[in-house]
C-alpha cells in the first residue's frame, strides 16, 4: 500500500488553503494511498477530512510530551 505524506501550515489557514488542501487529501485516498500527517490542525486537518470524506485511512503522527 502507498502512504503519502503530506505536512503544511497549521492554525488558520485561508478559505481557498483549506478547499485545495480537503481535495488533495480526497484524491489521495481515491487513489488508494495512505495518507500521513503531522496531525495538528490547518493543512494537515483539511487534508485528513478530505482523506476521510473518500472513505480513505489517515495515519497522523503527533508528538507526546
């Protein structure tokens, strides 16, 4: 199986940031990849959506203090 990872900026991000990023994690997961993120929110959280909303599996790493 492919994973693709995909990192970007967190917080807020603008309306058009987010519509872009929630496709590109759609597409990732109709094409039957894994999609891997740092797990935080902007970027990282639209994608993961994205990735969700096409039935796809999303694998976030985050740091644990």
């Amino acid at each position: 199986m492919l994973g693709i990872g995909i990192i970007g900026q967190s917080g807020d991000i603008p309306w058009e940031m987010h519509m872009v990023a929630e496709e590109i994690g759609k597409e990732i997961a109709l094409k039957g990849a894994v999609l891997m993120t740092g797990g935080t929110t902007g970027v990282m959280e639209f994608c993961s959506k994205g990735a969700k909303s096409a039935n796809g599996l999303v694998v976030s790493f985050v740091r644990c203090k």
